[in-house]
C-alpha cells in the first residue's frame, strides 16, 4: 500500500513538471499532509518564465486573495470573544455603512458573498489601495448595495473584508493597527514566521515578484513604490483583501490548524464548533456571479456557489472545481487569483497548500488546482 501512495504521488510531481513544461505556470511550491504527516513537499520549476531563477522550497509568494482567509479568521475570533456576532449588522460595528439596502447586511452577509453589494476590485478607479482607512472611505462612498442582503452571492473581492478588517481594528481591545493585529493574534502564535501584511523587509531577498502575465485586470497601486502592482513589494500595507506574502509550508502550518480544530502546537485560534459551522455550504443553489461568468466563457456546466462561512466549500456534484472532484463535501479552503490555494478535507484528513508562479487566467486555475487536488487525495490510499 505504502508503494501505491509514494507511485501517486510520484505521479503529482510528474503532472507539475509537465504542466510547467507546457508553459502552463513558471513553477509551484506544494506541500500536501495526511493526519498531521507531511507526504509530500517541493519546489518545482522557476520564477521567471525563463527559467533562471529557480523556486525554493522557502520562497515568498504574493498570496492575493488568500490574505482574506486570515481576515476571516480574526472575524470568527472575535465573534467567538463576544465583540459580535455573524448576525450582527455591519452598521451596529461601522455606522459610516448606510444606505439601503446595504445596511441590512450581517457579518454573516460578508463572509457568505451574499451581502447584496456588487464584486469590485476597487471602489474608485486609480485610487492607491494600500491604505485601510482610505479603502474603507472610498468603499463607504462609492459601492452601494444592488439587491437586498441574503438574495445573491457575487464574490467580493475587496469591499466586504476591507469593512470587516476595519471592524476589527475598531474593536480591538489594544487600539492595534492592522499589520500589527495580524501578526500578533495569528502569524506569529502558529508560528507562520514567513507571513506577513505587506512584504516584510526581511523576506525580500526570498520574494517571487508577481507575473500577471495579462490575467489580472486593475492595478494594484501603492504610493510608496512605483508600478502597476506596487503594493505587493510594499512593506507599509494594510490590504485585508489582498496584501499578504507567505510561503506553502506557512500556508500548510495554517490549514493545520484548520484540519485540527482551531488548534495547532497547543496554541487555539478557533473552537472546533466554529470550524464545523465554517466548512458547511450556506449559500444553498445560488451560483456565484463571478464564476458564473467564468464557467459560461469556458463552456462549463455552471456550479452552485457553494460558500461556507469564510470558505469556499466544496459540497456535492461533478463539476469544475479548485479543491477537484474527490474531495469530501465539506472539504474548505480559499484562493489567491490564479497562483495560490490551500484546502482541508477532514474526511481524508488531508492538508494542501499550494503557492505557484506566473499568474494563470480564472478558467486555466481551476482546471490545473483541481488536477493536482484529485491527484493527491487519489494518492490517499
């Protein structure tokens, strides 16, 4: 049995060669664990589409959207503290959030995709959007709700965890700022000592600088560094929706404490009934919008939105997927566009995360994500 899941696995770092080969990605970083046993870990091709920079198992990654999982973390910390709950309104914490039929909206509304408000990368074009407070101004300001919470689930990319990052630091018991409570209530007790909010200087020398390779549509702008995605080599960031690094191993050490409960190296973030409530599908048959638009282009068969709270989760069904079709119904996880996944399925009690480079296009992701998710779990024999 032992020799079938090393040849499966054998078969993972096969496919990814192949796939970087192609030209599919410049390369990844996988670190897959089953019941706390790290089976397989690597660095597989290269930087830089050319091929001269060659990935380390240690390399820093611009993590996108996955920075939004430890804003939903902090959430359901803090409702576990009593400082609100999921069925609080957003207005009673932030009051600036008014306006129907926006103001309805729940804590539960925002880490659901369902608080009424439609996907915006930024809430005013050319604006820098490495600046909480100017992020949650401008998103006060310019998004408005379209359909009453609850009634449909569009993707979020940056409003809903700018308002709950802000929540946080207005609730905070120690006045922190943002980079600060992350570091302090998350990276640092998991010992995630390669995360951070905005490049850390000292993971510079270790960063892989985002290829976007056209895929990604808006500018990341940072007013203390020139480019047109800037914000991902600033260290002075605060970006609950997009602005952390990290690397697979710190992401592995992340879903570990997921897969354990809430828990990991004696040291508890969440309770293992949050966990479970998390990791169920709440959004019922709603498609979500933005991926919608993504299976419609590529011919799909359009899958259910299936959001947990704070996750998505795979639930039931064949059908394009990130987390592939092997996985459990309550296997749950998050993406970074295009380069970056983790997931946990607590039946094959499996941990995974992924880093990659050479930004992939919405369709091209979920393919290439879902292969190798279906490859390891096929390997857990």
């Amino acid at each position: 049995m032992a020799n079938v899941w090393h040849e499966r696995l054998e078969t993972l770092h096969e496919v990814i060669l192949a796939d970087i080969a192609r030209g599919d990605y410049f390369g990844a970083v996988l670190t897959v664990g089953r019941g706390g046993e790290v089976v397989f870990a690597g660095a597989f091709g290269a930087e830089d589409g050319e091929g001269e920079r060659p990935l380390r198992y240690q390399s820093v990654f611009s993590i996108f959207s996955v920075t939004k999982a430890f804003t939903n973390v902090l959430i359901m910390k803090a409702i576990e503290e009593g400082r609100f709950a999921l069925t609080t309104k957003v207005k009673d914490v932030l009051p600036e959030f008014t306006g129907a039929p926006r103001e309805d909206a729940t804590f539960y509304h925002l880490l659901t995709h369902t608080a009424g408000m439609p996907g915006v990368w930024t809430p005013k074009p050319g604006m820098f959007l490495d600046r909480l407070q100017e992020l949650y101004e401008a998103s006060i300001e310019n998004v408005a709700g379209e359909v009453p919470p609850g009634t449909r689930c569009d993707y979020s990319p940056l409003v809903n965890h700018v308002l709950m990052g802000t929540a946080l630091v207005r609730t905070d018991p120690q006045g922190r700022d943002y980079q600060t409570l992350l570091h302090q209530d998350l990276f640092a007790p998991l010992g995630m000592n390669s995360t951070s909010m905005g490049l850390r200087p000292d993971l510079r020398d270790r960063h892989v600088k985002p290829d976007m390779r056209g895929t990604v549509p808006i500018q990341h702008l940072s007013r203390n560094i020139e480019g047109d995605h800037a914000l991902f080599e600033d260290p002075a960031v605060e970006a609950p929706h997009v602005g952390c690094a990290s690397t697979s191993e710190d992401l592995y050490r992340f879903s570990e404490m997921l897969r354990r409960g809430g828990e990991l190296d004696e040291v508890r973030i969440l309770s293992p009934a949050m966990i479970r409530l998390a990791r169920k599908v709440h959004t019922g048959d709603m498609p979500n919008q933005l991926y919608k638009r993504v299976a419609e282009n590529a011919g799909w068969q359009v899958p259910p939105a299936n959001q947990g709270i704070g996750f998505q989760v795979r639930g039931t069904g064949v059908f394009h997927h990130l987390f592939g079709s092997l996985a459990s119904p309550e296997t749950f996880g998050n993406y970074g566009a295009g380069s970056t996944m983790f997931w946990v399925d607590p039946e094959a009690d499996v941990s995974f995360a992924l880093c990659s480079a050479g930004v992939m296009t919405q369709a091209a992701n979920i393919e290439r994500c879902g292969k190798l998710s279906d490859i390891a779990l096929s390997a857990m024999i």
